[in-house]
C-alpha cells in the first residue's frame, strides 16, 4: 500500500468495476480459506444469521404489504373519481432496500421499503392519510408511526411482528407497470425532492449490487464490518460515525480493488487500505454523473458545503450525493485509529498471535473518558417517547459540533 490513493480515485477503464484498475487479482491461498471459514463460524456463533423459519416469516410479510398497497391504490383511485376501468388497472409496488435487500440484515432487523405509486396518489393525502387509516384498521399492524415532516418522509410501524419502514414516491406514470425498472434515471422525471430521496434507497442499494465482483464474499465482509462498527461504537450516522449505507460503499470499494480475495482478505484490506487514505478524497464506486436531469451532485468544485466534508463517501446512482456528511474531523480522527488498531490485530492473526475475538473487544468507553456528557430523555407515553426520540437524534450532531469548537 502506498500514498497513490488519491490518483487510485481518478484513473478511467471501462475492464473492470469501479474507478480505477484493482490493487491485486491475487485470490485465496490455503491459510485465507481456512481464516474465512473462521470469519463465517465466528458470525453465526454471534447469532448474526437469521433463522429459515424468519426468513420465510419475512417474505410472507413483505407479500401481505404488497398486497395491501394493492388494494390501497385502488381504493385512492376510486376516491379520486376515476372509472372502474382505470380503478382496475391501478397498481403500486414494495421495492426493499437497506440491510435486507443487501442480505446482510440479521435476526429482528428492521425492513426498509419503498411504495411507488402513480401520479395521482399524492404523499400527504393518500399516503399519509388514506394508507395510513387502511394500516390503522389491521389487527396486524401495530406501533404506527407516520413522520410526514421527516428528510425522507416514512411510515413506521410492525406488521406481524415485523418492523417496517415505509417510504413512498409518486411517480409521473398514470399507472404503474409491474415490470417498473428503478434503475433509469428517467425515473426521477416530474418528481419531488423527497421522492428522489426515497427512490435513491433502493436505486443506491441496487447499484452497490451490480458494481461489487463477487456478491456473497461482499455480504460476508459487510456482515462482519458492520458487527465490528458495532462493537467498537463506531456505528452511528446520528452521531457523526458511519450508518449502513456508509459501511456497504466502502466495503465494496475494496471488493473492486481486490475482485477475487476471500472475505478474510477484504477484511484485512479494508483496514489497511482507510487507516491510510487520504482523506478528504472521496470513495467511489463509479463515475460521478452530471445527469440529464439537472440534479446537484456532489462536486466540492463548485459546491462550497461540499468542500467542508471531512470523510466523503460517494453513493454510486445520480443524483450522487456525500452519504457520510455527518462525520466530523473528531469522529474522522477516532475512526481511523479504529482502522489503524483493526489493521494491527488482523497482521497479528496471520501471524497466529491474536484471534478474530480480539478485534471486537467492546470499546472501553468508560475507561478512556473521565468526562462525558449523557443526553436523557423521558415523555408522557411512547408514542411521545418516539416523536421526542427522533427530534433529539437529528439534533445531536448538531450538539457534538458545538461541544467541539
């Protein structure tokens, strides 16, 4: 590894994925099968793998959604004073995205999901409203909980025992076909700012699919960052570390760099490779896009914010957009002696002198910081708990900022 990172990011070929050419093509030796035979022993032992009896659980669910947006858009465009025809060619759509559409989700994972529906069943009125008395009625929903106000707008709630959140956007289609292709980006065409928001959950989710080399060694290597984020408290968008979608792009630009390594070496990489990047040079997975659609992306050229993020990470569909935005130079500064302990302990293992328990070692808060500020909060019942809950989230960076300066 050497400093040539930044040139990494902006050499073009079209004979492989990715930005730039791969680091190595070297694939597993004897000792990395053995090593991620270790690594995918040491998930399940952590219960990081959900049953069969869950996963079946979940599709069930996922279909009685679909079903019910089915019948949700019909019953919107009745009221709307349409003809029974049209009533009966009207349709809308479940797409998941996140953790679960990745295969990286473990056992009582949330379900992030989007609803698409035509043009005439607006968010605040039929979404919000009429979908939401629908869901309000069914003896199998419980704990709902719409944020209309939210950045992306969501309906929260548990169907079956099963946590959703539901995003939706309208699309400028008269009726949606049910072969809708969200990969276009003539999708975005005619639509608001928080539809492309929602849209860009699984649009990014998709392409992040299409652009790793080898999808099951990406979902072993991001399963077991993620748990490691975790462990060591570096996993919080909210607090100005890393969220989901943050870990899976820079796990698969590591799967670009080396397509053909074994999970136990793309762990090993990853800390290598950002305990010494240089930082503030983005991670891409593709080419930054203008688009047709005249949509801001991220370009610190032009765009002064743009310039003040500490740690970008770029999501690969247009409108491309910095999704780590909410990393401070101290949270940058904590996460990188992370990468830097992490890349220490994996040279350790294949020098047989330490095991993979030892990288995920709870981080010893307590006995690193004499001084900390603890943020409570209490209200009247939970429905309060949760509105307050969310509002003092989106806050806290906010807070650390200040703290800081």
């Amino acid at each position: 590894m050497n400093n040539n990172l930044g040139a990494l990011m902006v050499k073009s070929n079209t004979g492989y994925l990715g930005v730039s050419e791969p680091i190595s093509l070297g694939g597993p030796t004897e000792k990395d099968v053995v090593q991620t035979a270790e690594v995918e022993k040491f998930l399940a032992d952590a219960g990081l793998y959900e049953s069969q009896e869950e996963a079946v659980s979940r599709e069930e669910v996922l279909g009685k959604l679909d079903q019910t947006v089915k019948t949700w858009i019909k019953k919107a465009t009745r009221v709307s004073g349409y003809g029974e025809q049209f009533v009966q060619e009207a349709n809308a759509k479940i797409f998941t995205f996140g953790s679960y559409r990745l295969g990286v989700h473990g056992p009582g994972a949330d379900i992030d999901t989007l609803c698409v529906g035509p043009r005439h069943a607006t968010r605040n009125d039929y979404f919000f409203r009429c979908l939401h008395d629908m869901l309000a009625e069914m003896p199998e929903v419980s704990e709902l909980h719409p944020v209309p106000d939210a950045h992306v707008p969501v309906l929260g709630f548990k169907l079956c025992g099963v946590s959703i959140d539901l995003l939706y956007a309208n699309l400028a289609h008269v009726v949606i076909p049910d072969d809708l292709d969200l990969s276009q980006d003539s999708i975005l065409h005619n639509v608001d700012e928080q539809a492309v928001r929602s849209l860009n959950g699984c649009r990014v989710t998709d392409q992040i699919l299409r652009l790793v080399p080898n999808i099951p060694s990406f979902r072993t290597t991001l399963r077991f960052m993620r748990y490691w984020g975790k462990r060591r408290g570096v996993y919080s968008n909210v607090m100005g570390f890393l969220g989901g979608i943050n870990w899976a792009i820079l796990v698969a630009r590591i799967c670009q760099l080396y397509p053909n390594a074994s999970p136990s070496m793309l762990i090993s990489r990853f800390f290598r490779v950002y305990s010494q990047w240089k930082w503030p040079n983005p991670v891409t997975l593709c080419h930054i896009e203008e688009g047709p659609l005249g949509l801001p992306v991220w370009d610190p050229r032009r765009n002064f914010r743009d310039r003040g993020h500490q740690m970008p990470i770029i999501t690969p569909a247009y409108p491309c957009m910095n999704s780590s935005y909410n990393v401070s130079t101290s949270t940058r500064y904590v996460m990188v002696q992370e990468f830097t302990r992490g890349y220490e302990i994996c040279q350790a293992i294949d020098e047989n002198r330490a095991t993979w328990d030892d990288l995920f070692e709870p981080y010893p808060f307590f006995e690193l910081y004499k001084n900390y500020l603890e943020v409570g909060i209490t209200a009247r019942n939970e429905d309060d708990l949760r509105n307050w809950k969310g509002w003092v989230e989106s806050r806290l960076r906010t807070l650390v900022l200040k703290v800081n300066n």
